[in-house]
C-alpha cells in the first residue's frame, strides 16, 4: 500500500474518534475510545485533559495498525474537540484545571453578568451572546479559584490541548483556531482578534488568550515522546483543527450559502452556511461562526444535549412500558412513535434539560406539556423528536429575520440519528426543505481528516475538497401538507418554551 494519508481525529462528548483516510476520501480505519465524564457534585462536569490526550493517541494507533499503512506515509493530522468548554494550560502546556465541559453549568451567574453589563458588544463582536461557553467558564475560575486561574497561562479547548501535547509546546504556543471565537466572549470574530474593549471591562488579561489560528495552520511536528505513544512517524505535521461541529458542518460538504446542516448527535445542532458575517441581535437566537471554508461563515444554535434526551427515554421510561420486559431499542420506539398519527392536541416536549443555550435560559429545564390519559409511550418517543425539529423551526425563523431573501437550499445531516426515517421526516415537514442523507460520512473526525489534507497540500481550496470527499444519499422531501399543521405546533411550542421560562426559577 503507498500514497498520502491523513489522520481526522474528534474529541466528542461521548468519546474519542479517529479515522485514517487516503487523498479521495476512502476511510481505511477508524477506533474509538469512550469519554471518562465525572460529576464530583451537581452541575460540575469535568473530564481529565490527559485522559483525552491517552484517546487521541490510542485511538490513532489503533488505526494506523488496522490500515496497515506506514507512519511514514501519513502527510498530515488535524483534531477537532468539544467547543463551549475550556482546559487551563500552564507555563509548560499541561493542563492546570481539568476540562470544563459545556455541560458543567457552574458559571451560569456569570452568563448573567455578562449579559447585563455588555451582552449586546458581546453579541455583535463575537457573534454570540454569553452562554454556556468560555467567557462566562473564564470569569467562573478568575472569582471562584482564583489560586489555579493565576497559575494558567491560557485557555484553550479539548482539541488544541491534544495537538499541543503531540507537538510539545508549551504554554507561550496555546492556541485557539477562529472556528472557536464565537464562544470565546471576548472575540472581534469579524477579525480574528481579541477584543481588547472587552477583556478590560471583565478584567481578563489578554495575555491569557491564545494566539488566533487558522484551521489548516501547522502548529508543530509530532515528538518522539508523541510518535511511541501514537504511532505517528516523529516529525509529522499536526495542524492546528478546528471546533466539532465546524468539522461536521465540513464532513457534510457545507462549504457554500444555502446549504443547511443538522448535527443529529449529543448536541443537537443546526446551522446554515452564508457568505456574511451577520449577529443575530434583532431575536439574539443564532450564533455566528466563522467556517474552515475562507470566507464564510454558519448561522446556528444548538441543544445542550438534545440527543442524549433520547437515550435518556430509552434507558428511563421506555424500559417501563407494560410490554417491555427490557429497556427497548430506538428502532422499536421510532416504530411504536411512527403508528401515531399527527394531531395538534399531541403532547410538546421541552428538550432543554440541561438548560436553554440559544438563547441563554440557563435555568430552563425540560418538561412535558398537553398531556392526556390517551397519550402512549408513542406519543412520548414521538414528542421528543419532534421538539428538536420544533426547536429548529425557531431557529429558522430567525434566520429568514436576518435575511428575508435568504434561500434555504437542503438539510444535509450527520451524527447517530441520521438513521431514523421519521426523525428525518419531521425535520423535513417543519422546515420545509429536503433533507438529505449522506454516504459513507463519518463526521467530525472526518471533517479533520479534511483539514489535515487540506493543510498538507492535497487540494487548493475547501471545496475541491469537498466535492471529491462528500457523497449524496437518500434525499427525504417535505410534504407540503404538514406546513400548516407545523405552523401551528411550532408556535404553540415556542410559546410553552416562553413560559416554562419566564416561570423557572433562576440559578444564583
């Protein structure tokens, strides 16, 4: 076996991914390593930085001896991380504090102080109003741990983490790519620089930002002490990667305006890819990113944990319906929720269980609501996919206030529910818009792999690229005949998710 390869790697919620592809596209390998998450008390979600660095490296080994392919041929590796949270790396590069997810919600306090005293700057220079992300995480350790926060010499996410330990470099050489900034509060994402104004009125030292790079950026070369662990010849090129879901949206061949992506996984995420960089400061609902495409820029909002609301039901509820003896699979619940038929008086459910990030409702949690003694485990099952697709309706609605002649082109979907038929149905009805599945994708790991080849040379632009790596499947269109009835649940359902949060008590 000869040619070029490159490795794709995805520090994700639930575990590490590594995929091992050549200069078409072909995946030849793939492992993965489960997440260790911890919960030393309510709210707190952390993981251990080096536990994540362990992954990346075992999970490439693993598909460099599967492949067969020699270390030496691999031209180039890109890692792509979870984007909300944060690791504070010291003087040396090691990590001061463990990783803060983004589904720790202990700096919800400082959500609200930054709202209050400069939401709207925040908003229209980094594309993002304050949530559950690095800004509020950064003020969280600066007043609550303020030992570690002067110990830390930048903060940066899971992904620039591992790439730093493969390479070696201290804490001088952190780095964020602008995939990041959105989340970063303290951003001039327009930019890609650090927002000076900003850092003085929270009292954070720039100096503890990282360098801005971009995607395809080299930061460095794998080390000796990297190459034993990982497999990966010493000296390979590591290039600086981007955000998961900026890998997923580039998995998915989003790479010009129009086109739409669902992120069908832990979170669920939806963006629209545009040539202009537009915040969402009339409804303050999207986020706006910059792409690993030069240039342009996705419009998006997500659930904190919208997927794992279903395997959440499957494990909790659906193991206690009277003729299950075991907890049922998701192929049985789309079944039972697939024999429903659509009424308006079926139940809403609120997916925000973990807290509302877009807009930020960090108090809200989830609910069920139109209950009757009539509604099954169906019906249930059923609501909790529609209110994805529900939540999705807001944010298009958004979106076409951005931009009223704005041309919604198709959904293209990845992540682990892209296998559900109805799932993808009512993602069509609601938007109105095909719903397209894609060939032998693989996801955020896979957009690395495509920042890696990228990076190495192995195309002159992100769309030659993706036109070579990215394959069309089955296309889902929308029946024109649920618009009305979607019409009326989706502003039935913003109007519940309205009042839930008005009533949630706040977290102080």
């Amino acid at each position: 076996m000869s040619g070029s390869y490159v490795v794709g790697v995805d520090v994700g919620t639930q575990g590490t991914k590594a995929v091992l592809c050549n200069e078409d596209g072909a995946c030849l390998a793939e492992a993965f390593r489960e997440s260790n998450i911890t919960e030393p008390q309510p709210g707190a979600l952390i993981e251990d930085p080096e536990e994540q660095y362990a992954a990346v490296c075992a999970t490439v080994k693993q598909c460099i001896e599967q492949s067969a392919v020699s270390a030496a041929e691999i031209v180039a590796i890109a890692i792509d991380g979870q984007m909300a949270g944060i690791v504070g790396v010291g003087a040396d590069g090691r990590n001061v504090i463990p990783y803060d997810s983004w589904l720790d919600t202990r700096c919800a306090p400082y959500i609200t102080r930054m709202a209050e005293r400069a939401g709207d700057a925040i908003l229209q220079s980094s594309g993002n109003v304050p949530s559950i992300n690095h800004g509020p995480k950064i003020l969280w350790w600066k007043a609550e741990h303020p030992e570690e926060y002067n110990r830390i010499s930048a903060f940066v996410q899971p992904g620039s983490y591992a790439a730093m330990r493969l390479c070696g470099l201290d804490g001088t050489q952190a780095f964020i790519d602008v995939t990041y900034l959105h989340f970063s509060g303290f951003a001039d994402n327009a930019n890609s620089r650090w927002n000076e104004d900003l850092c003085r009125e929270f009292g954070v030292d720039p100096v503890k930002l990282p360098r801005i790079l971009r995607p395809n950026e080299i930061v460095g070369t794998v080390t000796a002490e990297a190459s034993r662990l990982s497999g990966l010849a010493e000296g390979t090129p590591v290039a600086a990667g981007c955000g998961d879901t900026a890998a997923s949206f580039l998995a998915c061949g989003a790479v010009s305006a129009g086109i739409c992506v669902d992120v069908a996984g832990t979170a669920s995420v939806f963006s629209l890819t545009s040539d202009q960089f537009r915040p969402d400061v009339a409804s303050r609902v999207l986020g706006c990113s910059q792409a690993v495409t030069p240039g342009m820029w996705h419009h998006y909002a997500y659930i904190n944990g919208g997927g794992m609301n279903l395997e959440w039901f499957r494990k909790t509820l659906a193991a206690v319906e009277p003729r299950a003896l075991n907890t049922q699979s998701f192929e049985e619940l789309n079944a039972l929720a697939d024999s429903v038929k659509p009424q308006l008086s079926d139940p809403y459910f609120i997916p925000h269980v973990a807290g509302r990030v877009m807009p930020s409702a960090a108090h809200l949690r989830g609910a069920w609501l139109n209950l009757s003694w009539s509604h099954t485990i169906g019906h249930l099952y059923r609501s909790t996919l529609e209110a994805v697709a529900l939540e999705y309706g807001i944010y298009l609605n958004a979106i076409r206030r951005l931009d009223p002649a704005v041309e919604i082109r198709e959904v293209r979907i990845t992540g682990g529910g892209e296998k559900s038929r109805l799932w993808n149905q009512i993602k069509a009805d609601v938007s109105q818009a095909p719903v397209v599945q894609l060939i032998g994708s693989r996801g955020a790991p896979m957009g690395s792999a495509m920042v890696a080849a990228y990076a190495a040379g192995m195309a002159d632009t992100v769309q030659d690229l993706a036109s070579r790596w990215t394959r069309r499947g089955a296309t889902i269109e929308p029946d024109p005949q649920m618009r009305e009835y979607y019409e009326t649940r989706g502003a039935r359902y913003e109007r519940f998710v309205d009042a839930l949060t008005d009533a949630s008590p706040a977290i102080e």
